[in-house]
C-alpha cells in the first residue's frame, strides 16, 4: 500500500549506548522551516476559504492565547493532534520538601490522540544513509516549555543534541556560548548538567538579552586515539535562536 507522505532521515551513531559501536538513530530531515500560524492561515485561504487570512490568523493566535491559559491553570488540553498535561519535573528530597525553582522545572507532556497516531501510520521512511560523522548541533530543546522551534528561555536549561559536542570544562576555551544580536557572547559557567559526546544541558545565563540570538558549542573532542583536537573546534546550531524571559 502506497504511503501518503514521507519522511526522509539519516542514520548516526546512538553516543547514549556505550556498550553497542554499531546501533544508530534517525534524524528526520526536515528541509523548511518551522511553520507557525501565518503559514497555516495561508494553507486555509489557499484551499478556497471565505474567510481573510486576517480574521484566520486573529483565530488561530486567540486559541493559542485561550489553551495556554487552560494550561497555566493547571488543566489537560486536547485538541485533535494532541493531549498536553502540566507537570512538574525534578526531585524531591522528601514529602516535605518546598518547590525549588533550581531543581524543579514546570513543563507540559504532549501525547499525540489516536486520530493522529493512526494517521503517522500513513507516512513512509525513507533512510537516505548515514549522516556526516562531523560535529554538529541537530537539535536544542527548551526544557522551560518543551519547544524545539529555536525559543530558549533565559536562566533556564536547553537540551543540546548533536553529535561530538562533549566539552572540557576545565579549558576555559571550551563551552556552550549564547552569542546575541549585537554580537556579544555569553558562556555558560554554570555546571553542565549532561556532558556527553552527543548531548549537553546548559543553563542559559541570566544576563542573556531578549531577542535573536546564535547557540554555539566549541570543544576540542574527538573520537579517534589521538586524543584531544589542539585547536577548537566551532559548532553553531544552523538555526537561529530567540532568547525569551520564563
């Protein structure tokens, strides 16, 4: 049975699995842009709606406003994609313990509905071979709020994928750097929570400047027996980030 859609993915290497050398993991590769609700406006006027692209977009953003506020007050929200769930992450130390902003982030689970899991059974995978064995940054999620869209949240932790990224914290030329706007970079000094060859967690600085902004890791690792790179190495993440306030 021919397959609707299609998704393209590469295959690296799993860094998580130490004890398999050989065992991979797909990248999908997604070639446009994020869509947002401008570009889903455009895709109902263009198949014949009566209404403006105005009066869609007016719509489309008003929802967006009404479920985030469902959500903040402590609601599960579903639409026909997806059941998003608040919840609470970290560890307590005891059923005494207060909420501590340090260790304890606020998020949300997005579950797809089974309208939409029966539907991703349409979509083939093609696996069009293995990725570059370069470094590279693949994707940075925004532990605040889940997005992966390049929306990063000031004083908080980003999760860093990518592919030999591993960083030596005791060389001061090597870390996760928030470059802004203007130019200026911002290192993260705070300690990585994950340091791995194929993910870190870095906190954003609070110093960070709302607005447009570069993640950039460099590191001087490298998997072959020669040690360490003697230069550093400079990965920047392809896609351009926004620094936002919690």
């Amino acid at each position: 049975m021919a397959k609707e859609h299609q998704w393209d993915v590469y295959l690296r290497p799993n860094a998580l699995t130490k004890d398999d050398e050989n065992d991979c993991i797909a990248d999908v590769l997604t070639r446009l842009q994020t869509r947002r609700n401008e570009d889903v406006a455009n895709r109902i006027v263009a198949e014949g709606s009566e209404l403006r692209k105005e009066t869609i977009l007016s719509v489309l953003n008003r929802r967006d406003e009404e479920v985030r506020e469902i959500l903040l007050s402590g609601c599960s929200f579903m639409d026909g994609l997806v059941q998003v769930s608040p919840r609470v992450s970290g560890v307590w130390a005891n059923a005494g313990s207060a909420y501590d902003p340090a260790v304890h982030k606020r998020t949300v689970d997005l579950v797809p509905t089974a309208a939409f899991r029966e539907a991703l059974e349409g979509v083939g995978v093609r696996v069009l071979g293995t990725k570059a064995s370069g470094a590279e940054i693949t994707l940075i999620t925004d532990t605040a709020s889940g997005r992966t869209d390049g929306a990063i949240t000031i004083g908080d932790d980003i999760i860093i994928d990518g592919s030999k990224i591993k960083i030596d914290e005791a060389d001061e030329a090597q870390g996760v750097f928030i470059v802004d706007s203007s130019g200026a970079e911002h290192k993260v000094t705070r300690r990585l929570s994950v340091n791995r060859p194929g993910q870190l967690i870095a906190r954003v600085p609070a110093d960070v400047p709302e607005g447009a902004c570069t993640v950039v890791v460099r590191t001087k690792y490298s998997t072959s027996g020669g040690g360490a790179l003697k230069e550093v190495r400079e990965v920047a993440y392809s896609i351009r980030c926004t620094a936002v306030k919690a």
